[in-house]
C-alpha cells in the first residue's frame, strides 16, 4: 500500500494544476459584468467540502453539482446535463 508521500509524489503537480486552473476560472467569472448562475451557485457550495476532513469529499462534492429531484421533466428541452443543480 503506498503511503501518504508516496501518493504525493505522484499526484501532487496534478492536483496543484487543477486548484490554479479553478481559481483562474473563479477570477475569469468574477471580472465580468452580469449575473452569474446556479452552476457558479453550485460550484460555491462544493468548493468548502474540499477543505473539510470528510472521508468522502469526491462523493459530497458529486451530489452537491448533482440534481436530486425525483419527478422527471415534463419535457427535454435540450440534450446534455447542466452539470449542477438548477435551484
């Protein structure tokens, strides 16, 4: 089983991208004008689940961009997901 430093060495450089990467597109939305949008709403409420000490961050964040409503659409308005909860 690798340890701690082991799974650093390997995955820490991607995982540091991704952090800048996400703060480059919060600093993009933020200096544009207009309003933003549930998905910006969504990325806001799984953001904070990344710093906590839950075991199951991927799962919490996963649920939290995910549509929980039971009743299917009346009808598709278009094909694809939004990627997060419409409020």
């Amino acid at each position: 089983m690798p340890s701690k430093k082991d799974i650093l060495d390997l995955h820490f450089m991607d995982a540091r991208y991704k952090l800048i990467d996400i703060a480059a597109f919060l600093d993009r939305i933020e200096r544009h004008p207009g309003e933003t949008d549930f998905r910006f709403d969504g990325l806001k409420k799984a953001l904070p689940i990344l710093l906590s000490d839950r075991p199951d961050r991927a799962r919490a964040v996963l649920e939290a961009l995910s549509d929980h409503s039971t009743e299917p659409a009346e009808k598709a308005t278009f094909q694809g997901a939004f990627g997060a909860p419409q409020a």
